[in-house]
C-alpha cells in the first residue's frame, strides 16, 4: 500500500500526457484541414489577425527546422487579415551566408527568405523558380496539410524542378 502511494505522490500528470502523447500539439495534429480553414475564418471575421498567425504555427509546427531551400524553416504561419480577400501561409527560411568581400569578411550572415502559398487559389509564389526535388517535396506536404486535394500531390507537375 505505502509503494503505491509512493508513487502517487511522484506522479507527474504533464509527463505522462508527452509520453502517451496526448498535448495540444498532437490534438492540432488531428484536425481536419476543414476545422482548420474554419478556425482561420472565424478568426478573421472577429479580426484577430495574430492570433491567426499562431493557430497557422501551431497546426504547421512540424515544419520548423526542415531543410528547405538551401537553408531551414525558422517560422511559418497563416496570414489572413480581416480586410483583405486572401489567406496564405508565410514560410520563413533563415540561409547561413558566407562573407567573402566587404567589412564583414570571413563571417556568416542570416539571410531571412519568404515562401508563401496562397491557401484558397492552392499556389505557391515561387513555381517559376527551379528547385530540388526534396524542396519541392518539403513545399508538396506543406500544401497537402492545408489542402488535402491539393494540385501538389504530384509533386513534379508545378514545381520547376532543377535537372528534369
């Protein structure tokens, strides 16, 4: 009897939720993209541009730290402000850039580089840009969250792929 009481007492509620995997994050994994693009038009008609953004990191948070385009994503969000006609996702790629000339040689400098696919016309803005096939691949899953039927499930149709 004094054992399990032991153990009681040792009993941390908020490590056992991680280790069987019930947090927020695995609950926003769940979500239906339906339930998502809801979630970002109720909170555009109540005018809550920043709290969009977050709900947009928190459902897209498995793409942080992927490599992506010569560099990783850093941040990645939905933008869909009350006074426009749109909804996208803004994906921050932070590039690790060489110094070679200038005042700051022999250093590396971020270089913070934009994507944005746009939600409702399924479009990134760089398909005219050649890229590898495993960004596009990284791109394809992005849009695919977002847009189950989404024109990128064939990957190499709208990305300019470089050597192909």
């Amino acid at each position: 009897m004094y054992n399990h009481m032991k153990k009681a007492d040792n009993f941390d509620a908020g490590k056992w939720l991680v280790e069987n995997k019930l947090t927020n994050q695995s609950r926003l994994d769940e979500l239906s993209s339906n339930t998502f693009k809801s979630a970002i038009n109720v909170s555009k008609e109540r005018g809550t541009d920043r709290r969009t953004y977050k709900l947009g990191e928190l459902y897209l948070n498995q793409f942080i730290g992927k490599d992506l385009i010569g560099g990783k994503i850093t941040n990645i969000g939905v933008h869909s402000p009350q006074q426009s006609n749109y909804r996208n996702i803004a994906i921050e790629v932070t590039k690790s850039i060489y110094q070679d000339s200038g005042y700051n040689k022999g250093e590396n400098k971020l270089i913070k580089d934009y994507i944005y696919y746009d939600i409702d016309n399924d479009l990134f803005d760089m398909e005219s840009v050649e890229i590898d096939r495993k960004d596009a691949v990284v791109l394809a899953k992005i849009a695919l969250k977002i847009n189950p039927d989404s024109r990128y499930k064939e990957t190499g149709k709208y990305f300019k792929i470089k050597g192909y």
